[in-house]
C-alpha cells in the first residue's frame, strides 16, 4: 500500500472513531435512587426497562432503601463524593438540600425545552420553585383521604363515610366501632387508627380544617400552640385519651399497619398505600377527608426529582427525568397504581381512574385538590418536625398534658426556625 494513502487511511480511522461514526456508542449510565418497598422497585423498574427502550444509549441503575436508610446512605454518598445522578426527594425536604448547594438548576434545560412542564399541575411545581431557577421536579403527588373497612361498618350498622362528614362525624363513628369483643377489658378493635407523629396524615388536616395555621408564611414562628390548632389537637387528645377510639403509638406498633391488620375500622394515607391495600381480605373503600369547623382540608405533598450537581452525566440524568414525568412515564406510573400522575391529563383519564386492580373511588384523591393545602416546605423541616413529633408523643401517652407539652415544643421549634432564616 502506498505510504501517503496509508497515513490518510489513518487519519480517517482516527476522526471516525472520534466522532462515534462507524461505531456502536457506549451507553451512558446513571443512577437512580429512590426510596420504598420491593413493591415501588418493581414499579419504577418497569419505567427504567422502557426508558431505556427508547433511549438505548442510556441505562439506568435504580437504587431503592427504606425510607430511613434511604436518607443515611444518600448523606453518606454525598460524603464520599459520590452522589447518585438523579435522586427522589420529599417535597418539605427539598430546601435543605437545594440550599446546601449540592442540586444541579434545572432552568437551563426548561428554557430549552419549556414543553416539559406543560400539563403538570401547577401546584405539584410550587415547593421546588426558587429566585434563580427549578432544582427539582415533582415526580407524582399525593393527597390525603379517608379510608374505611366496609365489613366493620356494615357488622356494626354504621352507615359509611360520605361527602358531608364533619370531623364530629368522624369522631362518633370512631365510638361506634371500637369495642372489647372478648370483655377482657381491653380494646381489641377501634374506630380510627391515624400517623400522631408527623404532621401530613391528620393533624395538619385537623388544623386547617378548624381554620388554624402550623407555621408562619415567613417560617419564622411555629403556630399549633395558638387558640384555632390548639383546640384541633385537644380534639385528637380526646379521642385517644378519653374516647380510646383513636389508637395510641402503643396500641399501633402491636399491629403494623392496623388498618390492613383488620383492627381499625378507618385510617387516613395518600395513594400510595393503595397497592398495599389491594391485597386486603375485606371489602373497603376512600372518602374525602371530613369537613372541619372552617371547612374541608386535606394535605398535598409531592415527591420529586432532583439532579446532583456534580453529576458527571447531566444531559442523560434531565432526559431520564424528561420521560418519567411524560405521558409514557406517567401512565405506566399510573397503570401501577402507585401514585397520582402529576401529568392531568393522565390523572383525569380512565388510566388512573378505573384502575382494574383496586375498584375504588379514584377521583376522591383529585377532587381534594380544590380543598388541599401544600404541606409545608422550609429550611430546618426535618429537625422542626422532629421536635414536634417527639414533643407530641407523652401527650398521646397520657403523660403530659397538651399544653405543658405545647409550652416545650413551639419555643424548641422556633429555635430551629431561627437558625435556618
């Protein structure tokens, strides 16, 4: 061969192969992690599959823990300096993280391609919003209804839970159903069964409801000890200590989840309990979350996604996000039953609606938008929330009353609200 066509040969095998041309391009990897139960891992198992389907250059190791070991290893990867490429945060939690400097601003890739949000309930967009930018993006959204055991009801000729149910109703109900079947002595069965510890379950529906506030707009005074969030959690001190209709920590952690164990005739959760509830033995169903003095209120939170900022595949990291909160994403999301889509017209489609696998009221959980309140997002929420939920947990007990404990917990929890402004 001659030796001037040889050296062009070899120029031109050296630019192909720098430009990908004549060659299969490696895949681009990136993480995903999230938290959640085997069950949620199969569910966003399936997105990745067809993710990567679409987009062959791209793969997707998905990472799930539990909720607490989720946040422990996330904290320690970030140590390490080796965060994930996309991680699943909660709503309240964002701000810490955005403001700690560690997320990629997503804006630049929104103005180049604005069609991403379009569809998407604008109030599932609100928590991640900043002055200079969108860190992060709602991956689905959840609110708050009531759940109810038709079989308990109908064995103790109660009629069922409907629209126009006040929380008073709620609380004769939770009477009617708890009992000592045995006459030991002992409740073996109650009326309602709900989270005291954090706010998203109950008793930020139980406030709003009776026209009270739990922090100020500014984050910077904690408010459940005033005269309207007070009274609401007396309410729930009375059913748990007087009434015994409402199950105490103690009593909870006998059974797990005492709903699905068959011991609690009602509880209150978001969608995402509803693959779970779907391999109940009874029969059971969802109304809207019970009308308080000042009107109905229920709690809205979303989960999302967000972007590392050291993420050494970004492009890849945004087009993975792109998909799961696109039409394929979402219905496949929805298909699953495991959430609420943020994409409305997929939420307001039989996709969600008439979910074969659990036959019931869907549409409740939509229709509690136009009553819901965002559960709130601020700097310092975890230890705040911490501080509340520990200071709340002897009044449960019966062993503080709810005022010495509100004289303990809102002056500890405006401390942390100061050290986070």
């Amino acid at each position: 061969m001659h030796r001037k066509f040889t050296v062009v040969l070899v120029i031109l095998i050296a630019v192909a192969a720098l430009s990908g041309v004549g060659r299969v391009r490696a895949a681009t990897e990136i993480t995903y992690m999230m938290w959640g139960s085997p069950e949620e891992l199969a569910v966003w198992q399936t997105i990745v599959d067809e993710f990567q389907q679409s987009h062959p250059d791209i793969t997707v190791k998905v990472d799930v823990s539990d909720w607490t070991a989720y946040w422990d290893k996330l904290k320690t990867l970030y140590a390490g300096n080796t965060p994930p490429d996309v991680f699943a945060i909660d709503a309240p939690l964002y701000p810490d993280w955005q403001s700690r400097g560690v997320l990629l601003n997503l804006q630049p890739y929104l103005d180049k391609d604005p069609d991403v949000l379009k569809g998407l309930y604008p109030v599932t967009l609100e928590a991640y919003k900043r002055d200079d930018g969108i860190y992060g993006l709602p991956r689905d959204f959840q609110t708050i209804v009531l759940f109810y055991n038709k079989d308990m009801f109908d064995a103790a000729g109660v009629a069922y839970p409907t629209d126009s149910w006040t929380m008073d109703d709620l609380k004769n109900a939770a009477k009617q159903l708890t009992k000592d079947t045995n006459g030991d002595g002992v409740n073996d069965q109650w009326g309602f069964f709900t989270d005291l510890y954090d706010m998203e379950l109950f008793w930020s529906e139980a406030m709003w409801g009776n026209g009270g506030e739990i922090i100020s707009a500014d984050h910077t005074k904690t408010l459940i000890g005033e005269e309207k969030s007070k009274a609401a959690l007396q309410f729930m001190a009375d059913m748990v200590l007087t009434d015994k209709s409402l199950m105490d920590p103690t009593a909870v952690s006998q059974f797990g989840d005492p709903f699905a164990a068959g011991v609690a005739a009602m509880t209150t959760y978001g969608h995402w309990i509803v693959p779970e509830y779907s391999a109940n033995k009874f029969k059971w169903d969802v109304a809207p979350m019970p009308s308080g003095a000042a009107g109905r209120a229920t709690s809205v939170n979303s989960a999302g996604f967000v972007v590392a900022k050291d993420s050494k595949n970004p492009d890849a990291a945004f087009e993975f996000i792109k998909y799961a909160i696109g039409p394929s994403g979402q219905t496949r999301l929805s298909e699953l039953g495991f959430a609420i889509p943020v994409l409305q017209s997929v939420a307001e489609s039989p996709i969600y609606l008439d979910q074969k696998s659990a036959p019931i009221n869907h549409k409740v959980f939509l229709d509690a938008l136009q009553y819901a309140h965002v559960k709130p997002s601020f700097k310092g929420y975890e230890e705040w929330a911490t501080v509340v939920g520990d200071g709340f947990l002897p009044v449960w007990n019966g062993e503080k009353s709810l005022d010495d404990a509100l004289n303990e917990i809102v002056p500890a929890a405006d401390e942390v609200l100061a050290r986070n402004q």
